[in-house]
C-alpha cells in the first residue's frame, strides 16, 4: 500500500512531448483510472511510474520518497500489461512462481539443483507452491496451472496475469487497460472482480483506459488525461456534473455532452445560431464561449411553449428506458447537432423532419471560455442548487421537472 | 482423423514422390556402399544389393582412410564455430533488437551490406591474415574466419524483433536482471531460432571443401569433405562400393544430428514460442 506523488512530470520522446507537466496524487490503498483518449501519453506515464522509462523533469514519489532513477524491481510495483505479456515457455505455475523465486531466492539458490542440498531452499521452495496455489485460487485458475499460456482462452490469460501481479503483494499495481482484449460480458463481469480484488488486498491501484464505463464503475477517482495533461480529476459524479474543462466534458457521458458556440455580452449568454440568450452570467468576459447541456437535460416539446428554442429533429432512437431525440439547432437541418435524452413516450410525440422547441435548464448548463476552462465561478457548489449568476435564482432545482428559459 | 481420406491420400502421395526424388542420390549411394564392385559396374536401378558386401566396404574404407579422424575433424570445426557465432551473434542481434543506442541504423546497416559479401571475396585477405600470424594448417585457421555470423545476426535480430518488449519489461518487474532476462526468458525463446540457425551452419560448415582446401595441408585435419577428396584420390578406380561406404560415414552424423534437431525445431515452431 503505497502513497504516490507526481509532481510536473514531463517526458518527451525525441522531439514530441508526449507528457507536459503531470500533477497527481494517489492517496494509500486508492483505486484511480488515468483515462484518456488512444494516444494521450497514459501507457507512458504508467511506464515511467513503473520504473521502465526514464523522464525528463520531475518527480515520483512513493510513501513521501523520490523513487526517480530507480529500478522498477526496487520500487515493488507489479503491472498487468494490456498484451498480459506471460512468458509463453513456461506454465502458468513458472509463470506465477518467477516473481517470488526472484525475490525470496538468491542468484545460487535459484541454481535447479540446490533444492536437494539446503533444507532452508526446500523450505522456501514449498512457501513458493503454496503462494502459487493461494494466488490461483483468488483469481480461479486452480485448474490451469500446468497448461502454457497459448492453452489458455484471452480471459484465462488475464487472470494469470492479475494473479502474477499480485502475488508477491506489491505496494502498487499498476494495470495497462487490462480489459481491452476481453469481449463485452467477460469485461464487465471482470470489471467487478478486479475491482474486489483491489479492496481486498488493499492495495493502491492505477488503471489505465481509454474505456470511460470502465473508468467511472471501478475507480474511486478518476483523472482525465488529454495530449499529456491531466486536465481534471475527481470522482465520476465529479466530473460529470462540475467538469472544469470542455474536454473532461465531452469526454465523459454517452451520448456526448451537447456544446453550442456562444458569445458572452456583458453577462447575456447568447447562442450564436439564434442569438437567444440562454442564461445570465454576471462573471463571464465579453467573448466567445461554449455552451454545454448534457442530453438529458435538454428537454423537447413539439409546440412552440413561447420561449423555446426552434430546433429541427433529424433522426429519432429508441433504446427501451429512453429516447434519443438528435436535432440540429439553427440554420435548419445543417445547424449544430444536438442530442436530447428523453422518455420514449415524450420523444413519439416529435416527428422527424419536423421542428421541435428546446429549453435548457439553466441550473444545468456548462459555460466554457475560449480555452474551454469552466466558466463557473464557484464549481464546488452543491449540485441540487443553481447559483444567481447563471439565470436568475427561484429555487428551482435539478429535480423540477419543467425548466425556465431565460430571455429569447 | 476429419480430414476426408481422399485428400490425406493425395497429399501423402505428393510428398512420398517428392520425398523420393530428394533422397534418391542418398538411396543409391547407400546401396552401392553395400554392393561389390562388379555388381555396381553391371548396371541395373535396383538400389538393393544381390550380394551383399557391406561388411567389407565399409571395414575397407574405414582401413584405408582415418575417416572418422576426419569426423572428428569436422565435429570440433563445427561445433567451435557454431559455438562462437552462437556467442557473437546472441547479443549482438539482441542489443540492436532491443537496446536503443546511437549509430544502431547504421550498424544494421552493416550487417545487411555483411550479407552480401561471399567468403570468396574476402578468402585472400584473411588467408594472408591467417599466414601472416602463423595459423594457416591449424583448427584455428578453419574456425576463426566464421565466427562472426552476419547471417546469424539478422537471423536472431529479426526473432528477437518478434518478442514483444512488454515481456522483457515484465520479467524486469519480476525481479530479473539482464543476465536472467536472458536466461530463463530469451534463451528459451530462441530455441527454434537456434536450432534453425545451427542447422545452417552446421550443414554448410560440415561440407564446405573450398575453406578447408586453401588453408589445410596435412592431413591429419582434413575435414570430411577434404577426408573424401584424398579417399577419391588415392583409391579411385575401382573401389566405387569403398568410395561409397566411406561417403556414408562421413554424411552419417550429419544425417543424424539434422534429424534429432528436426525433432526439436519442429517442436519448438507448434508450442508456438511467441503465441500468448
Ligand atoms: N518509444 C517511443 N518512441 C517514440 N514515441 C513513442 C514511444 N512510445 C510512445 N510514443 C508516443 O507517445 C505517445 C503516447 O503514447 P502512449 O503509448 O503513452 O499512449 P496511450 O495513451 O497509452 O495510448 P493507447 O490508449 O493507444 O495505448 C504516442 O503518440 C506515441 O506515438
Ligand atoms: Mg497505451
């Protein structure tokens, strides 16, 4: 169970920087996914962490030590790598065996015969089988461990995997988007289990994926990382609801989180394909913004309520629970696409090719700035209540079920 | 067996003819290794002798020629180069697989331009390296000119390619250190390479003639090849059937080395070293 700091960690390979300042702190016995797009720089800094790839500027931190330089065998790490990367000669038995023979035998006393002179090498030889068993047994392998691993299913060799990792209890795990070659029931089932294998055992946990379910169901906390920087990190209620960056936004939430370009005009949030106001915001600065709403609190009605915004729909989905409703606001059929989450009763009642009326419920809209940081002024607001700035206050909450329009 | 019969029947067929073709020229030679002499020269196809003199030739040949002198001549020459171009090539294909450092392009480079020199080209040189240092008509002077293998470098160098990196990078993580990396992870690995590359060099090693001719001349170092060059030589005429037998011994641990490694390589290539 280690305590894990890293303090603007950089690394560039050649001349493209591929990790630019990383900050993040890993409390002791945590589970927390780095998620990022394919390409962010995750694998690398999970390798760096790691102790295989050295950085350019910066620190690592374990239990309050620099660790920076040292070998990965001294930092007592164990990573479960995405191509599991068994060793493909040995059996899953030698597979599991090889991490505690190297660390509980000495150079000579690994030598095949020395087991027959020294009682203590039998000894710990034995302690070894035992280990072996015990770790089988946690992740059910008990009945593959004389098979090689091109005899195992993708799913078995994962488990071997998760068990080599953890059988000599390292301080932390590190895991490379372990899932990632496991079909869809085999990853969600094994979601959970990891996830149980962490919390028993304990140990602090970084889990690496590009997969937000993945992500948001297994870890405490999660940091978005995007092009080298880790751009927010939080819970996943966190992050979905008080995002502090445009990319954090769309990166978490299917579908995506609506975004409409805006402008803000001393305090009057415009939506530029309209130029309906869509909320007051006293602290923003005169200039482009972005205007965020999640798609299930966009709400549809198909008449003209007097203050909504002319939307034309395009394509409707049923998905059992709910309706996607996809729009396209402003300029007819080629304005900016939307997607509203609905109830599949409401959404029958919009027709394809027909316009709709949307209202944004203020309490619920993001504001970015041109650079895509959060315009919230006070992001650690409680969620049920909407703050002045943003539309005037009357109580309503996130909960009501018709929301107001300001302005039009 | 699912296979429909009449395909494993075609397909058995196939390679017993080919099979045949390619071993014909061993066959008769075999069989006229057990044929006296006159029967060899009255003609006929059957490789099988009517009167079998085997006994004899190869009691003969064995008399008039320290062939197995010049076997061993030859297990020494071949085991010593396999070993040394195991020992260079290794680590040397490993660190320009594996290990990033500047100048490996253009020693890779090197190595592919190495392949294209024929040892024809270079004999001269390393012949007056080799008179000059006084080591012509030694072990030496058949060993040292091949142990450095080019060939044996791009052969492992692109094995070593096909083993992942995140495998190394476990092994690291387990504890290991480079010499156990390579050890219990590499070696292993790269069984199938070497028992391929092992089988070239051997082969080609164990029937070179044009090496051994320009640097050897007594004959007590005669390899196989030269050992059957002073056999045809002395003998000649008529001993066609002694001739044979003596060829037979001296192909023999060949034949039979090739086929225990046979067994290993194939071995080695369906546990499928680098699947999983
Ligand atoms: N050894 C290397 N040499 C040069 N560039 C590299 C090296 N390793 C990674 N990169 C580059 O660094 C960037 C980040 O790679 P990394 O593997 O960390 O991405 P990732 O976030 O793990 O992506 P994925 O989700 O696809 O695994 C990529 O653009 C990659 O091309
Ligand atoms: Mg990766």
């Amino acid at each position: 169970m280690a305590h894990i700091e890293i303090r603007n960690l950089e690394k560039s390979f050649g001349d493209t920087p591929v990790l630019r300042g990383i900050d993040l702190t890993i409390e002791r016995g945590e589970f927390i996914a780095v998620l990022g797009p394919s390409g962010c720089g995750k694998s690398t800094l999970l390798r760096i962490v790691a102790g295989l790839e050295a950085h350019d500027r910066g620190h690592i931190l374990m239990d309050g030590r620099v660790v920076d330089g040292l070998a990965p065998k001294t930092r007592d790490v164990a990573v479960v790598f995405q191509s599991y990367a068994l060793y493909p000669h040995m059996t899953v038995a030698q597979n599991l065996a090889l991490p505690l023979v190297m660390r509980d035998l000495t150079r000579a006393e690994r030598l095949p015969f020395v087991r027959y002179l020294s009682g203590r090498v039998r000894r710990t030889r034995a302690d070894i089988r035992d280990g072996v068993a015990r770790a089988a047994s946690l992740v059910k392998i008990e009945g593959l461990l004389d098979r090689k691993p091109a005899q195992l299913s993708g799913g078995q060799r994962q488990r071997v995997a998760l068990a080599r990792a953890l059988i000599r209890k390292p301080s932390l795990f590190l895991l490379d988007e372990p899932l990632s070659n496991l079909d869809a029931t085999l990853r969600a089932s094994t979601r959970a289990e990891i996830v149980q294998l962490q919390r028993t055992l304990g140990t602090t946990a970084i889990y690496v994926t590009h997969d937000q379910t993945e992500a948001m169901t297994m870890a405490d906390r999660i940091a978005i990382m995007i092009e080298g920087r880790i751009v927010q990190v939080g819970t996943a209620r966190e992050i979905y609801h008080r995002p502090t960056d445009v990319r954090a936004a769309l990166f978490i939430g299917t579908p995506k989180m609506n975004l409409f370009d805006g402008t803000a005009d001393n305090g009057a949030i415009r939506l530029a394909a309209t130029g309906a106001v869509v909320v007051q915001a006293t602290g923003a600065r005169n200039g482009p913004v972005q205007i965020g709403i999640r798609p299930e609190h966009m709400v549809l009605v198909p008449e003209d309520p007097g203050d909504g915004i002319p939307v034309a729909t395009t394509h409707r989905e049923f998905l059992g629970s709910e309706a996607l409703v996809h729009v396209a606001v402003g300029d007819g059929t080629q304005g900016t696409p939307a997607v509203a989450r609905l109830d599949p009763d409401t959404a029958d009642t919009m027709t394809v090719g027909r316009t709709a009326y949307a209202r944004f419920r203020p309490g619920a809209l993001h504001l970015f700035d041109g650079e895509g940081k959060c315009l919230d002024p006070d992001r650690h607001r409680p969620l049920s209540r909407i703050p002045s700035a943003f539309g005037q206050e009357d109580g309503a909450s996130d909960a009501q079920p018709v929301p107001r329009i300001v302005g039009g | 067996m699912s296979k429909p019969p009449r395909l494993q029947i075609l397909r058995l067929v196939t390679l017993t003819i080919a099979a045949t073709v390619l071993l014909l020229p061993y066959i008769y030679m075999v069989g006229f290794s057990l044929k006296p002499v006159d029967e060899i020269f009255a003609g006929g196809l059957s490789p099988f002798p009517r009167e079998f003199a085997g006994l004899a030739n190869y009691a003969g040949a064995l008399e008039s020629e320290p062939l197995l002198r010049y076997v061993a001549n030859g297990v020494i020459v071949c085991a010593g180069i396999l070993f040394f171009q195991l020992v260079f090539a290794v680590p040397c294909a490993y660190a320009m697989a594996k290990l990033r450092f500047p100048g490996r392009a253009f020693m890779l480079g090197l190595v592919l331009f190495g392949l294209l020199i024929p040892i024809q080209a270079t004999s001269l040189p390393i012949y007056i390296g080799l008179a000059r240092s006084g080591l012509t008509d030694t072990y030496a002077a058949l060993i040292v000119p091949f142990v450095s293998s080019v060939f044996g470098v791009f052969l492992f160098y692109q094995f070593f390619r096909t083993i992942p990196d995140e495998l190394l990078d476990a092994a690291r993580l387990d504890g290991c250190g480079d010499v156990t990396i390579m050890v219990r992870i590499v070696l292993p690995l790269i069984m199938p390479a070497a028992t391929a590359f092992g089988i070239f060099s051997v082969v080609s090693h164990w029937n070179d003639l044009f090496w051994p001719l320009i640097v050897i001349r007594s004959p007590d170092l005669n390899t196989p090849p030269l050992g059957i060059l002073a056999f045809r030589s002395e003998e000649a005429g008529d001993s066609y059937g002694q001739l044979m037998a003596g060829t037979g011994i001296i192909t023999a641990p060949l034949v039979i080395a090739f086929l225990l490694a046979q067994r290993r390589f194939i071995e080695g290539i369906s546990l499928g070293a680098l699947k999983g």
